[in-house]
C-alpha cells in the first residue's frame, strides 16, 4: 500500500512540473496531450496509464519534458485538478 501512495504522489508531482512549466498554456495543452491518450487508449483497448506507458516506449527519441507531459495529462484524465489550482 505504502508503495502505490509513493507512485500516486509522484504521478501528482509531475503534474505540478507540467504546471509549472507550461502557466498559462497548461490546460490547452494538456488537452492535446490527453486527446492523443484517449484516442490510443480505445484504439488498443488499453486503460489511460497502460496506452501512455507503451506511447513512451513507443517513442524512443521522445525527450524529457515530452514525457512529463504526457504522464501529467494522463494524471489529468485520471484526477483532473481543480481550475483554481491548475491556473493559480
């Protein structure tokens, strides 16, 4: 149990990243991002978590912030955040 609250909190954290990187752009963004998710999720009859773990192995030269975005809109599909949190 103590294991998947580390894996959850972690999921939560690179959210935040997401964030805070993106601002303003955040939430059009991650609509993108989820869009895609959401599309190879039923294509493959796939749950959120597993279609964005194969898109990342999927995507060798995918680069680091690419990423975390797509790990912060799937965290987004799962537990979207509250507005006022997501544009304070």
């Amino acid at each position: 149990m103590h294991e998947a609250l580390q894996v959850s909190q972690a999921l939560l954290d690179k959210r935040d990243s997401a964030r805070l990187i993106l601002g303003d752009s955040y939430r059009e963004i991650m609509a993108e991002y989820g869009e895609v998710i959401t599309a190879v999720s039923k294509d493959r009859g796939l749950n959120i978590i597993a279609a964005t773990y194969q898109m990342i192995g999927e995507s060798p030269d995918l680069e680091s912030t690419g990423i975390l975005y797509l790990v912060a809109a799937a965290v987004e599909l799962i537990a979207p955040s509250p507005s006022e949190v997501a544009n304070g």
